[in-house]
C-alpha cells in the first residue's frame, strides 16, 4: 500500500490550517472591515483556541494512526481484499447509483426538460447563477439522497481491491453519468465543493491501492493547489466575475482575493460567534443535521427535546458581520456549542476517530476502506465549515455504515461457504 505524509489526519490537519491561521493572523483591521465587511475578531485569545484545537486534534490522530505493538504494517497489506463477493458488492452499487440519479433527476427537471435554459448561465450573464439556483429548487428529502453519491465512487474506487476483480462496463457508465450531475451541481447551483467531495475519496483509495509512483504521491498537495486555484476561478467567473469585472483590476487578482477573503471570512466570522455567544451546549453548529432532518416530524422531536437557540448565527451575521459570508469555521462549533474545556475534549475526541480510521485504512480494514476518504474531506474542510456534521454529509456517513454491514456479513458468509466448501473437498 501506498501511504504519503499528508494522508495522516494529524499532518493534513496541520498543513490546512497553519497557512490559513496565518493569513488571518497577518491580515489588517482595515482589510477585514474592507473585503470581509466585520471587524476582527481575530486575537490573540481566539488565535490561542485555534493553536490548542489543531494541537488537540493532532495529538489524538497521531495516537490512534500509530500501530499496536502487535501490529505491522507492510507494503500491499490488506485484510479486506477479496473477501466480498463480486455479485454482491455490484449489486450494492447499483442499488446506491440509481437511488442517487433518481435524486437527481427530481432535483434538475426543469434543466433538463428545457435545456436552453443553461444557455444565460454561459453566457456569463448577470444574475444567471442565482435564476439558475432558483429553477434547480431542492426538495428536502428527496435532493438529500444524492449525497449517496459519496459512497458511490468509493465503492467504484476500492471495488479492486475488496473483491479481487475489476468493476464491470456498467459501473463505469452509472459513474460518468452520476459526474455528469456532480458537475451540473458546480455550474447550475454553485456547489463547488460537490466535486471535490468526489474526487478527494477517489485520489486517497488510487494512492492507497498503488504499488508505484510514492514520490509523485508525496509532492501531490503542491501540484493541485494551483489546480484548485483555476477551479475555483472557474467557477467564480460565473458566479461572481460579471459583478466585479468593472472593479477589479485583473481577473488573477480578483481570485485570489476571493479565495483569500473565502477561508479567511469563514476563520473570523467563526471567532466572532464564539465571542459574542455563549455556549448554549446543545449540538447546534455541530450537528446542523439535525435541525435539517428532511423528516419534519424528526427535526421537530429533536428541537422539543434539545430546545435549540435558533437563528442566533443569522442575527451575528445580520449586526456584527456580513451575511454574503455566511460560513462559519469548522475549528470553532464545537467551542460555540460546548465551551473551550469541552470543545477541546471533542476535537482530541474527533482526533482520536481520524487516527483510528487512517489507521484502518492504512491495514485495508473494511470499515476503515468505505469511511475514511470521506472523512478526510472534514479534515481539509476544517478552516471553513464543519462537515462532519452538515446535512451534506449525514446522508453519505449513514449510507456507508449500511453498505459495510451488508457487506461485511456478505463477506462473512463467503468466508463460511469457503470453509464448508473447503472441507467437503477434503
């Protein structure tokens, strides 16, 4: 197996968040009031929290991703590899991809009984994004599946390696068509972060699956920052580009800018509502899900028992911030919602997961195979949201711990048929 620095959550979770603290670190008063619309709240109290949560978390990973004494881990090591039958884990798949596409063909029929209608949005017409958000309408319950898409490359991804043999033809076919969606998502609803989330898990399992190529593998971080760089300037050219070409000097300029002002924003608007607020400690920047369960009777149960205080983060960004950057860092909800003592507990805690995970999946442990490359998209998300805990990501986490109990208990009945098998031939 091939294993490289920045796949260890306590690594990856550094490199993030080092640049990015200190940009925010660095950055003026002035520029915060200009570019962020807030005043800084950025301190050296608020800075301290941020140290102290990455070290937190990185403490844990890398206690949990080291091996017991008993344990080696050695080049092509896998105790997952082809132990799921073949039949089984294609029809698993399937069954994920078409639950997916019919979530997306609710989600853009409008778009796709009337093509034409994509044709302003290319055009780089103003205010074409946001009429284009408005006819791709979601509807709770329905768009939510297909975040089951998740699951879906992963699946196609580690199929190799967990049944010994290639996916077939059809595979590859409902996989193009669910990226054909994933990248009307990006365009049609400005989800720049819905490739991302499918390609990241795919890269992590192709390295982890290799034999060659270590040294490349190991330089990969620098080769697609600038390659994340031009996605996001594409995709702010139609988002954003038409209002600010008149103002802005240079296109290059205007994306960085935007992408320094995007992570930045998130960082100080995080420190301002923890400032401003005290923790009501109820899992509300936590765990949004709940409070967007497309089962409105589930979310209602939720709110009488927890009793939330909702709509607080709004009124933050309404008075002390600006609502056109809503994010809210990921490193702060669980001092928002818990406290500092408690908040610290929790990112040693979520440490603690990712190193164990890394760690299985470093063994080529089942579980460890189908949740780790989605997990680790929480660790580069840190700076900006927290993605553990968004509806975005619920959908996907419930998904995988369903395929890998189907198929672990599919893979422990092949291991039972083998044996008996085995000792009737004998």
């Amino acid at each position: 197996m091939a294993v490289t620095w920045w796949m260890k959550p306590h690594i990856a979770a550094v490199s993030v968040m080092v640049p990015v603290v200190s940009a925010a670190a660095y950055l003026s008063e002035d520029w915060y009031g200009l570019r962020g619309g807030a005043p800084k709240y950025l301190g050296h109290y608020t800075l301290a929290i941020i140290i102290f949560a990455v070290l937190a978390f990185a403490l844990g990973a890398w206690l949990f991703a080291r091996p017991t004494s008993h344990e080696r881990v050695s080049a092509g090591e896998s105790t997952a590899a082809g132990v799921i039958d073949r039949d089984i884990l294609h029809i698993v798949f399937y069954a994920a991809s078409c639950v997916t596409l019919l979530g997306y063909l609710l989600w853009f029929r409008e778009f796709l009984g009337n093509p034409g209608l994509i044709l302003p949005l290319l055009q780089g017409q103003k205010g074409a994004m946001y009429a284009a958000m408005q006819l791709a309408e979601r509807i709770p319950g329905i768009t939510s599946v297909v975040n089951l898409g998740l699951i879906c490359f992963v699946l196609l991804a580690s199929m190799e390696r967990l049944t010994g043999e290639r996916p077939r033809t059809m595979c590859y076919l409902l996989a193009a068509i669910l990226l054909f969606f994933v990248v009307a998502r990006v365009f049609l609803y400005s989800e720049r972060m819905a490739l991302l989330e499918t390609l990241v898990p795919v890269v992590l399992i192709y390295i982890a699956s290799a034999r060659r190529g270590h040294r490349f593998f190991s330089l990969l971080p620098f080769i697609i920052l600038p390659i994340f760089c031009l996605y996001f300037g594409l995709t702010e050219y139609f988002r954003s580009w038409p209002y600010f070409q008149e103002t802005e000097s240079s296109f290059a300029g205007f994306i960085l800018s935007r992408l320094l002002v995007y992570y930045v924003t998130a960082l100080n608007n995080g420190a301002g509502f923890f400032l401003t607020h005290g923790p009501a400690y109820v899992p509300v920047e936590t765990a949004i899900w709940i409070w967007k369960f497309p089962v409105e009777s589930v979310s209602e149960l939720f709110r009488a028992i927890l009793e939330p205080e909702e709509g607080a983060y709004s009124i933050f960004l309404m008075y002390r911030a600006d609502p056109a950057f809503n994010n809210p860092s990921g490193i702060f909800a669980p001092f928002i919602d818990f406290g500092t003592g408690i908040g610290l507990l929790v990112w040693f805690g979520l440490g603690c997961v990712s190193g164990r995970l890394y760690h299985g999946f470093v063994r080529g442990q089942l579980g460890s195979c189908l949740l780790y490359p989605t997990w680790f998209i929480g660790i580069l998300e840190l700076p900006r949201i927290f993605y553990w805990g968004s509806p975005r990501y619920f959908p996907a986490l419930l998904a995988t711990l369903l395929v890998f109990y189907v198929l672990r208990a599919a893979g422990g009945s092949q291991a039972r048929s083998d044996t008996r098998n085995t000792l009737v031939e004998q």
